[in-house]
C-alpha cells in the first residue's frame, strides 16, 4: 500500500479485466470489497454478460439452509442440468460442514472435503466416538486401545501388550483386565493406576449410557478432560476441533430430539446411543465413493483461493462466525474476512447464493442469529433477497416480526425518522402460527421482549399489541432492504452478564447471559418473583442498568 510512497517514479497498472465471472457477480464483489480501505481502489470489469443476479437466502434454521441446498443441487444433477463438479459450498470453519454433508448424503450427492477431512473422519472426532463405542460395547478392544491414554496419562505400549496378554490369558476383556491392573505381573504401578482409574472412569460414565446422548457425550468430553485438552492446546487447530468436538454435540441434540426407539432396522436403534453410533458410521463410511467421480466440493473460504465453480454457495454467513466474533471490534481482522468473503463470490462463475439463518444449532447450542454485515454491504442492483425469512416474505405474508434481530421491515426502529408511522393500526399477533419447519416462532415485542409463540406447556402466550405497518404493495427494491438491514438502535446503554436491570413491567432482575453482538444482541434476564426468566433484544434499550 505504500509502495508508490516509496517509488514515486513507478508506474501503476491495474489488472481489472476479469474473464471468469459475470457482471452481477463482479458488481456485487465490488460493492462489498468498497467497504475495506487499505486497498489500492479499482473496479472489475468484464465484458461478460449480466447473468444471474446474486441470490440472498435468509433462511429459518440452519438444518433448513442444508436441506434448501442439498435439493437444489440434487435437482439440478437430476435434471440434468449441472455434474456435481460444477458446484461448491464453502464456510467460514470446517465445523460448520456436517450439516450439509448429512444432508448431501442423505440425497446421495457425492461430494468432497477440499483441503480438509470429512467432519466424521476428523481425528477429534473418531476419538469422541470411540469412547461412546466403548460405552456402547466394553468389549470393542480397537475403541479402548484408541481412547485409554487420550488425553496421555502415562500408559505405554509395553504396558497394553502386558493388559492384553494377561486379558486373553484369563478370558477377559481388556478393560475388565484394566480395572485390575495393578495386579498384572510387568505393568508398572503407574501405568496399573492409570488404568484402573480409566476402568473405573468408564463404569461411572457407562451408568448414563442407556440415556439420551448429547449428556452423556456432555460427561465424556468434561470427565474424560478431552476438552480442557483441546481448550488449553497451543497448537493453532485447537480452536477447530474443539469447535468440531462441539458441533458433534449438536448432532447428539438433534438426535436426542427426534429419536424413537426401533425407528432403524437393527438392534442397534432400539436406544439413542446406539441410534447414534449407527448414523455416525453410516456417515463416515466413504469407501463406496468412486475417487474418480464427480463430486461436489465443500471447503472452507480459505481453502478456495485459486478455485473457480460455475455455481458457489456462501453459508452460515451470520455475524459471529462471518465475521469470525473475534474480528467484530477489530477492523483489520474485519477487513481481512471482508476479503474473504470478496475470494468466495468471486470463485463464482455463472451462480453465487449467499444464506444465512436466524437460529443455528452450532457447537452445541441453538442461537438466535443476526444476518452478516457482509449481507448488507453486498446488496445493491445486482443482488435479490429471497428465504423464508426475508423482509419482504414477513411484510407480504402475517406482518409478523419474526426476525429475532430487529432487521424486517415491521421492526420497531423501521419507525425512525418516517412519517408513516402516523398511519399504524393496531392488530393482534396469531400467537398460534408456525413456520413450516414446526420450530417455534418469537414475536419481538416494542420494548425488546422476546416472546416465544408456544410456552414450554403447550399454552399459547399472548404477546402485547403493537403498531404494525401493513404490509406494502409491490415489491421491495434491494436497495430498500439494504438500508433497513442496517437500521439499529442508537441506544448508548452497555450490559454484561451479571449485570442487574431494571424494567417497566417486570421490575428488578440480573442478566444471565448475552448472545450475539452490539445492539442486536439477545440478553436472557432472571427477574425477581413471578416474572421468571425472559429474553430482550438489548439495543431496544428497555433494560436500565441499576449498577
């Protein structure tokens, strides 16, 4: 950047010609990358024609973003209007691809890891799994020998050859062999500790085992201390694999929350764990893929450089995970996903879909997202905005705010500033409608209370009313939707957990936790007395700090 201050003479010659992309595409990537400003400023120019314009998908969950996807490209390959080789998804962290690889196999779309391992054949991952193979099967010698000294606790080979030479001896399994090892002529009395205290470790753990699986994979990972390894790890993949470890944990939810015994047809599927270990298998088992095959490729948006795809899809782009949380307040860290984000639209020949979605279940936990400020910034006249969640969807359909990010154009600050306000009517909110998914809908209420549709009992809850606007004629200009996106509350006021507030209505309470970032971000309050605990969209600025 500061080279013409160095060499005041030299010429500079921009490369704008692009021959690989077309217009829309190249106008998009130019109007995100405008936003970073240590950069030599030009344009891309091709003499390709318009194309496709580039698709915003705002969809409602994350399962529903790989199911959308998986469909259209299985349709597209059936139809015969694409090869699998022509299409490309990529994320911002590799956890982030076994939603889509489950939903890619389960159509039967061949498909490919570039630069990287299938999520299930991840070491972290074949490690957990052996462990609940174990629990599953004590006898599974291969899941013991691959698990008893991880995280190392100072059991040597010499030592498992004296285990398993003892354990066929007597007829013995080798953990039942390790719960009395200290006994075993030529193990040594460290090794014997370590591997009675491991027998007794699986016999406490093997308790729950019958159970749902995401707590028992919960109590793996903290008993076992697998993931105060991966926490404490200076190797700089340990951030991703304890991010994979915990996306494992969100597939055990999910199967937790949909499983019924004998629902697969073997023994195995009578409980969930087995149900489990069936499904992870079934997943991880990619030998029955030709090499020679195309494939659709999955890969990370730092993997993609060098790479061109007639159709890319762009995922998960929400912020917190693109932009990566910790560059949120950094603006060179900012600038740099920025330019990742410009390397994947560009990968693009023909099509570019970009997605995000409003609750993710990510690294074990189901959070309330908000859109990528990326999204915003890549909207103009060459973008459209689509999904079931998109503004214009909402604002033609119910008028319902369902966003959970203040972004629709029913949010309470579209009011700012506009003189049609003065025309809203009051209106209930059908508190018995759902989305097609059957996910539970929230109501975000004018003071910033997030209100789910269904109560845990099954009893409607009746939000308060509220001004609403109806719904316009016409469609919305993506322009139009850009600047709605990026509406937010001016609120100066500041929160952290722990923190105890005050509102209007319910009183005094003590925020809990915080999701999500700046003024969109979800604060969950426990309030003192009937009230309970409830949920507030913070930048609405309804909560006043009491300290």
């Amino acid at each position: 950047l500061e080279f013409e201050r160095d060499y005041p003479s030299a010429t500079v010659i921009k490369l704008e010609h692009n021959y690989r992309s077309t217009s829309n595409i190249l106008g998009t990537a130019d109007r995100l990358i405008a936003y970073n400003s240590r950069r030599k400023p030009k344009r891309l120019i091709t003499n390709a024609d318009p194309g496709s314009p580039v698709r915003i998908v705002l969809d409602t969950t994350s399962h529903d973003e790989a199911d959308r996807i998986a469909d259209e490209i299985s349709t597209a390959i059936t139809g015969g209007q694409r090869a699998p080789r022509d299409f490309a998804i990529m994320f911002r962290t590799n956890a982030l691809s076994r939603s889509l690889e489950v939903a890619l196999r389960s159509r039967g779309v061949p498909y490919q890891l570039v630069r990287g391992l299938e999520f299930f054949k991840r070491r972290e991952i074949r490690d957990i799994v052996a462990w609940l193979r174990l629990l599953k099967n004590p006898r599974d010698a291969e899941a013991l020998l691959r698990v008893i000294n991880v995280p190392p606790c100072g059991i040597g080979k010499q030592s498992l050859d004296h285990l398993a030479a003892w354990a066929e001896d007597h007829r013995k399994t080798r953990l039942e062999a390790a719960s009395q090892a200290t006994r075993i002529p030529g193990i040594k009395k460290r090794a014997g500790g370590a591997l009675e205290q491991f027998a007794r470790l699986h016999a406490t753990l093997a308790q729950g085992a019958e159970k749902r699986v995401a707590p028992l994979l919960a109590a793996v990972l903290e008993k076992t201390g697998y993931r105060k390894m991966l926490a404490d790890s200076e190797d700089e993949n340990g951030e991703d694999r304890l991010a994979n470890v915990e996306e494992l944990m969100t597939a055990a939810q999910q199967l937790d929350e949909t499983f019924i015994p004998g629902s697969l047809e073997t023994d195995a599927s009578n409980d969930a764990l087995g149900a489990f270990l069936e499904t992870t298998a079934l997943v991880a088992d990619t030998d029955a893929w030709d090499a020679s095959s195309e494939r659709v490729s999955l890969m990370t948006f730092h993997a993609a450089k060098g790479l061109e795809f007639p159709v890319v899809y762009l995922v998960a782009m929400e912020d917190g995970i693109l932009p990566h949380e910790r560059s949120l307040d950094q603006p060179e860290q900012l600038e740099e996903e920025r330019r990742l984000v410009f390397v994947g639209i560009t990968r693009g020949k023909e099509e570019v879909h970009a997605s995000c979605a409003r609750l993710r279940d990510y690294r074990g936990t189901r959070r309330i997202c908000v859109p990528s400020l990326f999204l915003t910034e890549m909207t103009g006249t060459e973008t459209t905005v689509t999904g079931t969640e998109s503004p214009v969807s909402l604002a033609l359909s119910s008028g319902l705010d369902v966003s959970g990010d203040d972004m629709g154009p029913n949010s309470d600050t579209d009011c700012a500033g506009d003189d049609d306000c003065d025309s809203f009517q009051q209106e209930q909110v059908p508190a018995e409608k759902k989305n097609p998914a059957g996910i539970h809908l929230r109501v975000i209420r004018q003071d910033g209370l997030v209100l789910e549709l269904d109560d845990a009992d099954g009893a409607p809850v009746q939000p308060a009313h509220r001004p609403q606007r109806k719904p316009a004629t016409g469609w919305t200009t993506a322009d139009e939707l850009a600047g709605r996106l990026i509406k937010i509350d001016a609120s100066k006021r500041s929160y952290t957990k722990g923190q105890r507030v005050l509102h209007s209505e319910y009183g005094v309470g003590v925020i809990a936790g915080i999701s999500g970032t700046g003024s969109r971000a979800v604060g969950t309050v426990c309030f003192e007395g009937a009230a309970g605990t409830r949920r507030f969209i913070l930048g609405h600025g309804s909560l006043q700090p009491l300290e």
